[in-house]
C-alpha cells in the first residue's frame, strides 16, 4: 500500500493520531484490494483539509524463497517518455 501524507496528516491532528486511525481501518479491511481502499477511506473524519489524498493498494504474490521479486523483462528499443523529450 502507497499513500500521500494527506491520508494521515492535517492541521487538527498529530500525524500519530492519523497513523493509528490507518491501522485499526487496515485491521478491519477485507481481502480485496477494493475492500482495503474503502475500509481506509471510510475510516477517515470528514473532509476538512484541503490537502490531497492519493492510495494505492495492490494485491501481490507470495515471494520466492529468496525473498525478493525476479523476473524478466523483454528488451526494449524504445527510448523511455524521460529520455525521449530531451
């Protein structure tokens, strides 16, 4: 799960008191990607910040035994979009 500082952070409150809120709504989310997104969305006070809030949840596969992902990927011959407007 990746997230903004505007998911736990505003003015009113301490950052912490925003960490623990993340944590008792991921506690009470469901399996899904979905089902996490809303449990964390839901979990929030009412808008009173205009900061943004940007999550993003993803489902991932159990790692090997390394512990780490690998994998391949097919060469290229296109510049990357960073490379290509210089």
């Amino acid at each position: 799960m990746l997230y903004t500082d505007g998911l736990v952070e505003d003015r009113e409150h301490d950052i912490d008191v925003g960490l623990e809120r993340l944590r008792r709504a991921l506690a009470g989310s469901g399996p899904s990607p979905e089902e996490t997104c809303r449990a964390v969305l839901d979990g929030r006070p009412p808008a009173r910040s205009s900061d943004d809030v940007a999550l993003l949840v993803a489902r991932t596969r159990a790692l090997g035994p390394a512990g780490s992902p690998s994998g391949r990927f097919p060469p290229t011959r296109r510049p990357s979009a960073r490379c290509a407007r210089r």
